[in-house]
C-alpha cells in the first residue's frame, strides 16, 4: 500500500476575515498524480503557499511524508520540491550554476551535485545546453529546468502550480508526459494546479476545490460518478456551477 505524502486535514484560512479555505481535507499518496483543479479564486494559490509555509494557518494540519509542515517544517521541506507559477530561475546565471546554488542549499556535495544534476538534465535533453545562460533558452526549456531544480534533492512530493501556462503545445505536452513518467518510475507523489483538461491522464486523481471548499476529490471515474457526468469538463462545471476551465 503507497504511503501518504501529503495530508491536510481541515484546513481553513482567513484574509482580512475573508474565509480562503473552508475545512479543506484531502490526500496525495506516493505514485500518485492528484490534480488540483478550481475557478479563479477557488484558493488553489492559498493552499498551495500554506503547503509551503509562505502562509502561516492556525487551523488544521498538513504532513509531508508523515511530518508536520508547521512543527517540523525543515524536515517536512526536505521532502518537498516545487515548481512556482512564476519563473524563479536567475536570468543572467547559467543553467548549471541555477542547479549548483540549489544543490550547495540542500547541502548536497559537489560530487553528488555533479551526478544529480547531468541525471535530470539528461532526462529532459537538456544536458548539453548546461552552460548556456537562462535567458537564452525558451519558456518550454525554462520550465524543463525548473522541474529538474525541483527534483535534485530527491523529494517524495512535487508541487506544481500551473507550471505550463504560455507554453506551446509541443512544450505542455513534453513536460506533462515527463512528469507523468515520474510518477510511475520514482513513485513520486505530484499535486499539480491547473486549468487545462488534456493534461490530465486517465490514471491521475483529482481535487476539485470552489470558494475555499472540497467539492470533490479521488479518481476520475468517482468524481464522474459523483456528479453523474461522462466528461472531466462536464464534472467540472457542475460542481462549481459558475465556474469557467479551458
């Protein structure tokens, strides 16, 4: 039986007294692929900066790989790896000195760092490119990038917030059949935020949030049973009845 990478158990969150999440529950075992899936401001940004620590909660509890994110939050990060919405890779350094500033951060040795490093590149054609500098490379290369960064620490769990929007469609499709391939060989436990349908696979679970609450979460077969639809789109819709996906 996989073991839960990630829990969170009755999360709720306030801005300014405005309730972000109400009481949210789900989780994501290890070879999982979960979907997070909700309308502009559902709260996906919230619960995805709280998995972080960037947010502090009061209410409510989430473990990373059976560590508690708020009171053993080295650890329970230790387990993390992420890929932000928004580029965090430093324009002016080379690909491999992005990498190496990650690596000497997680403490890794240089020679380990080494081997790491040509591992994930390699895994997305992009070893012979190591010494270019980032501002050369494309958006689809950028987030190649990004993704190996996040994985060089060998984490159990990989946040993803919509890490494909701007992209080309050679380029989703490169990078969701790569994550994808994760999964399956590492046992990687990934939560991945988007709004785009045909970047789910058939085996992946979802998680449907709207105006801070749960709506649905697990297979995709259950969530269409749940909602008495045939389409992921269809599901979608009725759960959030006003809610808009592409």
């Amino acid at each position: 039986m996989n073991k839960i990478a990630l829990q969170v158990e009755n999360i709720s969150f306030s801005y300014s007294g405005k309730l972000a999440l109400d009481s949210v529950s789900f989780e994501v075992k290890n070879g999982d692929c979960a979907f997070l899936l909700g309308p502009n401001g559902a709260g996906k940004s919230t619960l995805f900066s709280l998995i972080t620590r960037l947010y502090d909660y009061r209410q409510g509890k989430i473990s990373i790989c059976g560590f508690d994110v708020k009171k053993q939050t080295t650890k329970a990060l230790a387990k993390l790896g992420v890929v932000f919405q928004q580029p965090t890779l430093d324009l002016d350094l080379s690909v491999m000195q992005n990498l190496r500033y990650h690596t000497a951060l997680h403490g890794i040795s240089r020679k380990k760092a080494r081997k790491r490093i040509q591992e994930e590149l390699e895994r997305f054609n992009m070893y012979e490119r190591r010494f270019e500098k980032i501002r050369q490379l494309n958006g689809g290369h950028r987030r190649r990038v990004e993704i190996a960064r996040a994985l060089l620490h060998k984490p159990s769990l990989l946040l993803l917030d919509e890490p494909t929007v701007g992209l080309d469609v050679p380029s989703r499709k490169s990078i969701v059949e790569h994550v994808h391939q994760l999964v399956a060989e590492r046992d990687l436990a990934v939560l991945w935020a988007s709004h785009l349908i045909d970047e789910i696979y058939s085996s992946d679970n979802l998680v449907i949030l709207h105006q801070g609450k749960i709506k649905a979460n697990g297979s995709i077969e259950k969530v269409l049973n749940l909602t008495q639809t045939t389409a992921i789109h269809e599901a979608f819709q009725r759960l959030t009845q006003s809610g808009a996906i592409a």
